[in-house]
C-alpha cells in the first residue's frame, strides 16, 4: 500500500487508553496543533469526518459497530531544490550509508517501513530488519500462517498449477536505476501469466466466473485469498487474550526530485496527513540563483515558496492543521561557527516574511528553522528535527484513529499482493476474493465504499466511472515508474535517438502520438509494468482521467473517433510569445477576465490540469500544423470569428477572449458560457484535488477558494474590476487614467435564459453598427422576422418588389428561406444611393416598419451547449 500501518486491534468494548504527552515535545507544535487528549472511544476517533469515507455518517458507524481497529500512520516528505540534501537526510533516517556524492533523483523515491516511531520513547529510529515486517499479516494473525504447497486452481485457463509461497518484501520503492538493498525489491509490476511458474501460492477455492464477463479478455494475475489465514478467529484470539505487542509505528518517507519537469507527478503524491520538510541549501544566499536549473531564474526562495504553496493550495478554512510544514536548511558544516548562527537567525526572519501573512500560515512552522549537516547521523540538529516530526504525528487527528475491523481481510489481501509485487489487478478479483471472507465480507455497496475511503487515503488508486472501474491500481507508486517514461528531465532520456526525438519533440509540441507511448513503455525498465493491451489502455485512460493526457477537441467539421495522438501540457517548455499585445488592435478586439486564487501562486500542477480540461473542451488552435500550447498556457478556438487565450500566472488565470472585429461583436452567449465552462472546470479540478489528497467528498467546498474580475485589456495587461462594481457603474477610470465601459465586459455574465433585452439596454455599438452584416447575422435576422414583416424591411431597404416577388416564387413554402435569401440578395445587390450595407441600414429600416424589439442585439446571440460537456468527466469520487 502507499503506507504501511500499525493496527492495535480491539473491539468497541475493549478497555480506552489514554493518550498522553511526553515532557519533551516542543511547545510551539502543541500549541499549534491544539489537541486535546482523549480517549479511544470517543472524539475523533469514532467521528466519520475526520476519515474521508465515501459513504454517510450512518454507514461508517454501522461499519464500526462490527469491531474496529486502531490505526497509526505517519507521512514524511522531503522536497526542496535540486542538490539540496534531500537524499542524504532520507539516508540518515532509514540508517542507510550517507552518500557523499550527488546523484539526482528521477521522479521520486518512497520508501516503506524503513523508518517507524518508538511508541514506548516516542523516538523516531531507522527499523532494523527484524522490524520491518509490520504488515497487516503479522499484526493481525499471531505467528506465521501455514504456507504449505497445495493445489489450486487459475481463471484463467481452470487448468491445474502448483505454486509456492514467495519471499519478495516490497518494503521500499526506489524510482531510480541505483543500487538497491538486496532485501529488497525496487521492483513496480503487474503480475501475469507469464509470471506463474515463478511464484507459489497460497490453496483457495477455485473463483466464480459468473461476473468476470466485462473483463474475460484480460490476463488476469494471480491473486491469494484471506481464507487461508482464518482472519477472523485469529482476529478475536489476538484482541481477547492480548498477546500481540508492537513498539514501532512504521513511518512512510517520500524523497520528491527537486527538478520542475516532476511538477505534475508530485502533485499527485502531496497527501494532506503528513509533515513535510521543505529544504534548501544554507550555505547559498536565499536569492542566490541556483546552478542546477539551467533558465537561471530559480533560486532558494522560488523552490521554497513553490512547495508551500503546492502544499498548501488545497487547504480549506477548516478546523484541520493537517498538513504541517517545518523548513530544514542544508550544508551547515561547510560554515563557520559565527555564520551558522547569522545564517539560521536570517532563515527565521526570511520564512516568517514570506509566509507570515499567509491565509494557511497556522500550516508552517516558522521557528526553528532547523540547521543541519547531512553527513553526520548523529547531528544534533537532525535529532531536534526528528523529534519535531514525532511531535507532529502524534498529534495528528489520524494517529490512533479507528476504523472498521470488517476492512481488515480486504487489506489484509493487498498487502499481500503488494508484497509479491503485484500492483494492478482487475477489480472482479477482489470482489470475487471478498466473497470468501464469509460474515466478514462487504457488501457490494461496503465494497465501494471502501475502495473510495483508500483512494480517498492515498492507499489505492480507484475511479469509480465507466472505462476505469474495472482496475485497481493497489499501489499507487507503481504509476510514477510509468509516468516517468514520458515525464521526465532531459538528463534521464534513454540513449536511443529514435526514443529520444520522441521526447524531444513532445517537449516542443505538447503532442505525443498513442503509437509513439508505446514505444516508449517498450523499454526494459516498463515493459513488465504494462504487459498486456488491457493494462495499456487502462493505464492510457487513467492518464487521460488525470489530465497528464488530453484527447484534443477538433475543429468543428473534423471527425474526433481517430485522434492518434495526444496533448501533455505538463511537459512542454517553452512559454507563450506576448507579441500579441503589442498589436494596438488586439485592446480594441478583446475582453478580460481573470480568476484571482487566494494563495500567492498556483501550483503548476493545478494549471496543467486546468489547461489540459479546456483543451477537451474547445481545439487548441494550430499554425503549421503546430499546436498554440504552450507552458500553463494555450490558445483555443471557439469559431472561425472568435478565439481566446488562458495563461496562468502566478496567483491568477488570465482569459482573453478576442473578436476578429471588434470586441462589440463577441457574442454574450459564447462570453458567458465560456466564462460558466471555465469556473465550473475549476472548481472541478481542484475538488478533484481536494478528494484526492483525503478530504470528504461531502464536506468539499471551493467557492471561496478564488474569486472573478472582469475589464478590458489596457497598457499590455488586463484592467478589471469586480463583477458587483461592474454591475454597479457603467465605466471606470484606471491606475493609467484610462476610462473603460463596463458593457462589453459584463458579456461575461450575461444571463443566457433571457430572450428580450433588458429595459436599458442601449442597442448596438456604434463601432458596430458601421460594420456589414454576415450571412450568419442575416440568417438569425430572418429567423426573428415572419414573412409580411420581412417583406416590409426589404422595401425599406431599397429592394425592389418585383425581386421580393421572385424570391417568393422560387421557394414556395419555404418562408425561412425565403427571408435568409430576400436578406442576403439586398447585401448583395448594387442599390443607387446605397452603396454600403451596414448593421445601420438594418436598424433605419426596422425603425421605419415600427419594430423596435432589440432584434439586431439577437443576432449576436449564440446557442451554445458547452456547460454539461465536461462537468461529469471529474467524477466526485475520483
């Protein structure tokens, strides 16, 4: 699983214990976190919000009712800039050799059961390796089962096999081609056929067949049943004679790669449980830009403020204090002893200035600042900074948190999978597995609920929709091993050339065609990650699901069934040329809007994901053949008139919405709904965020998460306002002693439900009234008029009624078609004294017929259908 847990098991009768406080923890964490001590059977321990269960209060307290389990667990994340000590503190504290060379991590490295938390000293200590085999098997069943080589029999084929127990321990999981321990597998792989004569397992009844019908093609991997461990009694043994005893909370660690090309895959592990330590080098200035990124812009404080706010992006105002950040300074042996104490003195007050006013500020820890030398496992300062994580942890609202004992057998048969490195499976095998654990099986609705609350938790990675729910993904990491063979800095791209341009061209374009990802995952290091089609295509719509994959939107016309390729906006580059604002006419032809997010900046993995949605929803617009994507930015098509730009920066996303004409001329149906399409898609994606990192799908709220200006653009940037004070005055005068009208910008919020224009409307503009009509606007003309009225504004237009006689003979019973070409053969035909055709013409003669219905402000209107089209692709229970 993505943690490994320490389950006390006891019934809801069992004797509560007390949580106490050591004399030593730090005061300043206490007083944050603010938890008051109590006992296991109440308070948060049986309150179903602070589990971010997919099901309601009452289902997770009918769960409880069937026993329960106490549960321990603990994250640690190191992140930081490149080259910072992030790997050497990870070896200090798995009690690992220390590496005195620097060797750049590759995605990131997690690992499991290498390090835990004393419960007796409330230390933290690197686990030896009689410690690490605290699985769910070995807490939950007293001594070791029996593993006797039997008979079963396969699904896939019902012919006879004989398996044996096998020995891998997946306690660790390094994303690199190093060396790895040799107790341990550094391996992430799907178990297949192929695979069968290696492994022996455990007797179990031979699998139903009867609801494998949506996934009888796939080559299924072999599974082991709870059934042979007799969970259940042994379960009962354990509690009542109180026999089992364990000192040591197994604590995960996650070493994230300090380069920016891991942004997306990072955001993908950021869990709201844990403490992260963000680190930086100390012996460099703060604005010092850094040599390991080639742009040179980077520096200390940019990588330092990147991961705060990464973190703390999708916190809510909420009585949590869940995540928690400490800063950890590097290279403090390098100085002397009278800068050490300047330099840490100088972190305080730089951290505390930067984050001091922060919204989330009750997130940070902003003294100490901790000072430490990597090279020395025994650094006092390294202590201090353990003891400072244990602190955390244990007053953590999950630590001994309990849940439902009726999961355990479930769990039980993961891990267990996990450890003979078995990570995707379809999800019929689990169902099928669950029927056997007789009263302790779940219902099919329990079922759901559970593989949601994991997902939920970090630990699976389950989506429940149509095209994903036939796979779990049982350990999450696996995925990062399979993004990074397309998600990856430069340094790591394989030798083979032909590989290589694949990269190299997708790092240009933003485009990778489907045949050239499988090139890719035909590598040695993947190939057994993916074997099989089936794998393949779920793992490409899950990637699709998540955004790191987009199915373009075609322009109109074009057939969508065989789009080859696909869209990676987190992997491109190169950022968009703003020559376009140097164009004088481009003010003239567009109207703003920007999206104000309340933290200093937005993550880029947010923005990758937003603009890998509206790519979904309208074509990126393409010159040569090459698509206008660009680095958290993109221009889109709406129409052959109209087109826009999203760019995210910093703590906002700017749209620019652009007429070929005038921006007088945008229609308000296509303003609003791409305005109602773009909120609605990012409120979505970051509630896809917020469920994703444990927060309760039911309790999710991101409204006041960011909020919407309006306005024009003016000076080479956007000049806008709220939408209540547009509303409340018709121009403004800005910081440039510029004076803006609000009409065109309030398109933005024009209320498509209403077919008349309002009372005070004053018509069209009069920069588009001089303009000729379309044969589109003509069209919509007609469709507003009946036939006798129409007659009419053709005379006054100067037409002949002989020629409105013709047109009427020509198309006998087909009025629509007879008004669309009576209105299109006046725009055509030379009229003496007449030689323009303009809006103003149209509106002349309408006021002579006596109509005065607003009926020219109708044919700016557009029906358009886009909300609905992508509200259901984020599934609240992603």
């Amino acid at each position: 699983m993505s943690g490994i847990f320490l389950f006390s098991i006891e019934l809801l009768q069992a004797d509560t214990v007390k949580m106490t406080t050591s004399k030593d923890e730090s005061d300043t964490v206490r007083d944050d976190i603010e938890i008051q001590d109590q006992d296991h059977t109440g308070g948060k321990h049986e309150d179903p919000d602070l589990l971010p269960f997919a099901g309601t209060s009452e289902d997770f307290r009918k769960l409880l009712s069937t026993g329960t389990y106490e549960s321990f667990e603990n994250r640690v994340f190191l992140c930081g800039s490149c080259a910072c000590g992030k790997s050497t503190l990870a070896s200090v504290l798995i009690g690992t050799p220390i590496p005195l060379t620097w060797k750049s991590t590759d995605g990131l490295v997690i690992h499991f059961g290498r390090n835990g938390i004393n419960l007796d000293s409330f230390e933290m200590v690197p686990l030896k390796e009689e410690d690490r085999g605290h699985n769910v098997l070995t807490k939950l069943v007293i001594g070791k089962p029996n593993r006797e080589i039997t008979k079963c029999q396969t699904i896939d084929n019902q012919h006879d096999l004989w398996f044996a127990p096998s020995s891998n321990d997946l306690t660790e999981l390094n994303l690199q081609d190093s060396e790895i321990d040799a107790n341990f597998s550094s391996e992430v792989s799907v178990f297949t056929e192929d695979d069968i004569g290696e492994y022996e397992v455990l007797s179990r009844e031979q699998f139903s067949t009867s609801e494998m019908n949506n996934t009888s093609s796939i080559s299924l991997p072999n599974v082991k049943t709870v059934e042979a461990y007799a969970v259940h009694d042994d379960i009962l043994k354990e509690v009542e004679s109180g026999q089992y005893k364990v000192k040591i909370a197994p604590s995960d660690l996650v070493d994230f790669g300090g380069q920016r090309s891991y942004d997306m895959t990072h955001q993908l592990f950021v869990q709201h449980g844990g403490t992260f330590v963000v680190m930086f080098d100390g012996s460099r200035d703060f604005q010092e830009p850094l040599t390991e990124y080639p742009t040179g812009d980077i520096s200390n404080e940019t990588i330092v403020k990147h991961w705060v706010n990464s973190i703390l992006t999708y916190c809510v105002d909420d009585s949590s204090v869940m995540p928690k950040i400490l800063f950890a300074a590097t290279h403090r042996d390098i100085l002397s002893d009278d800068m050490q104490k300047k330099k840490n003195r100088e972190f305080v007050q730089r951290v505390s200035e930067m984050f001091g006013s922060h919204e989330m500020n009750k997130h940070i820890v902003f003294n100490p600042v901790f000072f430490i030398n990597g090279t020395d496992k025994d650094d006092q300062e390294i202590q201090n900074l353990k003891n400072h994580i244990v602190t955390i942890a244990r007053h953590q609202p999950s630590w001994g948190l309990r849940r439902p004992i009726i999961w355990v057998p479930i769990e039980l048969m993961i891990d267990n999978m996990i450890k003979d490195n078995i990570n995707i499976i379809p999800k019929t095998y689990l169902v099928e597995a669950n029927t056997m654990n007789k009263d302790l099986a779940l219902s099919d609705k329990h079922m759901n609920e559970f593989l949601l609350t994991q997902h939920a938790l970090g630990k699976i990675m389950y989506f429940d929709q149509q095209e994903l729910n036939n796979f779990i993904i049982l350990y999450p990491p696996a995925l990062v091993n399979i993004l990074r063979s397309f998600i990856t800095d430069e340094m790591f791209w394989p030798n083979d050339e032909t590989l290589r341009s694949i990269l190299r061209r997708m790092t240009e374009t933003g485009k990778i065609h489907k045949t050239d990802l499988i090139k890719l995952w035909q590598q040695k290091q993947f190939v057994h990650h993916i074997p099989g089609d089936d794998y393949k295509e779920f793992i490409i719509q899950v990637l699709v699901h998540l955004d790191i994959l987009v199915l373009p939107k075609r322009y109109s016309g074009q057939d969508e069934t065989h789009v080859d390729y696909f869209l990676v906006p987190c992997t491109v580059k190169h950022k968009m040329p703003m020559s376009f604002l140097d164009d004088k006419s481009f003010a003239n032809r567009t109207i703003a809007l920007v999206y104000h997010i309340r933290q200093s900046s937005i993550p880029s993995a947010l923005s990758f994901k937003l603009i890998g949605a509206v790519s979904g929803i309208w074509p990126i617009k393409e010159v040569s053949e090459r698509p206008l994507l660009y680095h958290s930015s993109a221009v889109l098509c709406v129409d052959s008139q109209t087109e826009f730009r999203i760019m995210v920066e910093d703590n906002r996303i700017v749209v620019y919405l652009t007429h070929m004409s005038s921006r007088s001329c945008i229609s308000p149906d296509i303003a609003a709904s791409i305005q109602d399409c773009l909120t609605v898609t990012l409120q979505a994606v970051l509630k896809f965020y917020l469920i994703s990192i444990g927060k309760n799908h039911q309790q999710v709220n991101v409204s006041n998460l960011f909020h919407i200006e309006v306005g024009e653009v003016c000076c080479r940037s956007p000049c806008v306002i709220s939408i209540s004070k547009a509303k409340q005055t018709p121009e403004w005068v800005c910081n440039n002693g510029n004076t803006h009208f609000s009409r065109d910008p309030l398109l933005w919020i024009f209320n498509k439900t209403h077919q008349e224009c309002s009372s005070n409307c004053p018509g069209l503009d009069e920069s588009v009234l001089t303009m000729s009509p379309s044969e589109q606007h003509l069209s919509r003309l007609a469709y507003q008029l009946n036939i006798q009225r129409c007659r009419e504004l053709i005379i006054n237009l100067g037409i002949q009624l002989n020629d409105w006689e013709d047109i009427e003979y020509s198309y006998t019973r087909m009025p629509l078609i007879i008004k669309i070409m009576a209105l299109n053969f006046w725009k055509t035909k030379n009229i003496v004294g007449r030689p323009n055709k303009s809006f103003n013409n149209l509106l002349d003669a309408l006021k002579a017929v006596g109509d005065t219905r607003h009926l020219l402000c109708k044919v700016f209107r557009e029906y358009t259908h886009l909300l609905g089209k992508n509200v259901d692709y984020y599934s609240l229970h992603a």
